[in-house]
C-alpha cells in the first residue's frame, strides 16, 4: 500500500488565501482612481492581480504537492541556483528601467522582477548547504566562507541593478540562516562589523541613498522633493486616525500618495481602516509568520527547519522595511509589502513559499502518522 504524504497545514493555507484576497480588495480601492485615469479602466490594477495571484496559486499548489526532500536534490539545487544567478546576470543590461532600477524583464507590460526568484533559491540553496555540513558550519573555512561566497555573488549582482532593498533583504536574511545553521558567535560578530561598517559605504557613495535618510529625519526641509512621498504618506495616515475614513473614501490615493497600489498600499490602508484596521492586518500577518515558524520548527530535519526560518525572515524583514518607510519608522527603501502590493513576481514567489511550507507541514503530519 502506497504510504499517505500526510496532509498540509490547512489553516495555512486558508490564512495565505485571505490574505491574498484582502490584498486584491485593497488594491482596487487604493488603485481605482490611477486605473482609470492612465489606462482607461478602473480594473486594469486589480485584474492583472487577480491574474497573478491565480498562477501564484498554481505554483503554491504544485510546491505543497511535491515531496519535501525533493527540493535538496543536488540536479534541483544546481538548476535552481544557476537560473538564479543566470537571470541577474542578465538583469543590470537587458532589465527595464523603473524608478532607476533596472530590476524587471520581460516583453512589453509582461514583466518580472527575478531578485525576488533568488531570495527563494538562495534560502533553499543555504539551507541545503548547511544542513549538510552541519558542525562544519563553526569552521571559517570549510563551512563559513562557502556559504558567504554565494550571498556574495547573489547580492553583488542585485546590487548593480541597483535595487538596495532587496540586497539588504537578502543579505539580513541569509544573516539569520547562517546563524540559525550553527556558525560560531565569533564568527557572527565578525560578520556583523562588516555589515555595519558597510551600509555607510553604500550609502555615501550613492545619491539617491543619501537623498532617502535626508529625506527621512527631515521631510519638510523638501516637501515638494525628496521629502514629498513621506509626508504624503503621514498625512494618509494621519485622515485615517482611529477608525479610518471607510473603504474606498481616502483621498491621498487621488494622485497626492505616489503609487498607491504598491509602495504605498499600507499608507491607503491606514487612512481607509484606521489605526484599529491597520492593528487587525498587522496581528493577522503576524499569525501567518507565527505558523510559519511553527511549521518549521516541528520538522525533524534541519533542511526543513533553516527553509522555514529563510521563508519567515523573507516575510518578516519585508513587512518591517515596507511598513517602517511608510510610516516613517525607517527611510523608504521602495519594496512591496508581502501578499498585499500590486505585483506579480512578488506575489507569485509568496505564494510559492508558502506551497514550501506547506509542503514542509505535510511531512511533519507523516512522520507524526507512521
């Protein structure tokens, strides 16, 4: 008799599919307005995340079902890492410039956006790494520097799109992996001086990025540029105070907050729902994190457990970073919030990791099973 694979986290999943759908509802109310006036059709924004987030579903589907040691095979690993590395070496001269990234290819309005396909690969490359190496991982050379050398190259080549967000994503979040696979603290501490004498480097040598922290302690001192998107997005805010304006009744959407159904999404939902809506999504997206977590550490091996961790501290620093730009928490670094910002590569790639998870939770329920 052919023996069951167990059965997912199914309030996982449901959990991921109300988030999806509530993203796809505030992207039509924060997006209606744009829509028409520069396409037309009040539904171009929400149709095409409709679209996405139909194949997302797809791919999470096809990730919960396929066994989850399938995905530290060496053919899977090798493949998976060389169209990683092979779509950002094509990026910085074949990409499309958007907002002075050359972060997306593709033909005409069909675009995507592959440093989001290698945080995925990158996550499931380290902890296939370290989970084989294991206490070799307190060893500099044999353990540490093989690992460093791939975040490396991933977040060198991201960087010369340039798109710092997402380097920064991926750099934390390679941190978090590397130390939850066993390095040694003094190793860490070394890692963590040359990440903190690093980001001034970067930096100072980038005017944009200077512009940003300018921006962020002082706003007003350009309100009608640099400090402009801020103070747009407090004042959005600000409308929405406790219990919001109501959905659909903002107004900072109507041209004043600069792209609405993405960057600035989290910015239309607190003035639309208020500080007590905006305190639900947050307490929901962190029962999703918590899941995740969950999932992870119930798995019996440590592959598992460092993909579960990647996938959580992708999701994590995401939310962080997008939230704490838009409410001036942190300077605005420009990435989407996770299930909720119009995007396809975005969505589609978290909806992919959860199919991860979930198939990770299959496993768990199997050898609980037999």
């Amino acid at each position: 008799m052919k023996k069951s694979r167990g059965t997912p986290d199914f309030l996982l999943l449901f959990l991921t599919l109300g988030m999806v759908g509530f993203g796809i509802v505030m992207i039509f109310s924060a997006s209606f307005t744009v829509s028409y006036w520069e396409m037309g059709n009040r539904w171009f924004f929400t149709q095409r995340q409709l679209i996405w987030a139909m194949i997302g579903l797809i791919f999470m589907l096809i990730a919960m079902n396929i066994p989850f040691s399938f995905y530290k095979e060496r053919f899977f690993l090798i493949l998976l890492v060389g169209v990683g590395l092979l779509l950002l070496v094509f990026v910085p001269g074949l990409g499309q410039n958007r907002n002075g990234a050359s972060s997306w290819v593709g033909i005409g309005s069909f675009t995507i956006q592959p440093a989001e396909f290698a945080k995925l690969s990158l996550i499931i490359y380290l902890a296939a790494l370290m989970s084989k190496k294991k206490e070799l991982m307190k060893s500099l050379k044999r353990g540490l520097i093989p690992a460093l050398t791939v975040v490396g190259i991933y977040f060198g080549l991201i960087i010369l799109q340039p798109d710092f967000g997402t380097g920064l994503i991926l750099l934390m979040t390679a941190g978090i992996m590397i130390f939850a696979g066993g390095i040694s603290m003094k190793h860490m501490m070394y890692i963590i001086a040359i990440i903190i004498a690093t980001i001034p480097i970067a930096v100072l040598t980038a005017g944009y990025r200077m512009a940003r922290i300018t921006s962020y302690l002082h706003p007003w001192d350009d309100p009608w540029g640099t400090g402009y998107h801020l103070i747009q997005s407090l004042i959005a805010l600000g409308n929405g105070g406790i219990f919001g304006t109501g959905f659909g009744k903002g107004i900072q959407k109507f041209f004043y907050l600069p792209y609405p159904q993405s960057d600035f999404i989290f910015s239309v939902m607190g003035e639309e729902l208020g500080f007590i809506g905006i305190t639900l999504f947050i307490l929901f997206f962190l029962f999703i994190l918590w899941r995740i977590l969950v999932i992870s550490l119930h798995s019996t091996d440590s592959f598992g457990t460092l993909v579960g961790i990647g996938i959580f501290s992708v999701f994590a620093i995401q939310a962080f970073i997008n939230i704490g730009g838009v409410t001036g928490t942190i300077p605005i670094t420009g990435v989407p919030l996770p299930f909720i910002s119009a995007g396809g590569s975005s969505l589609i790639m978290s909806m992919t990791s959860i199919g991860l998870i979930l198939s990770l939770s299959r496993e768990n329920t199997k050898s609980t099973q037999s």
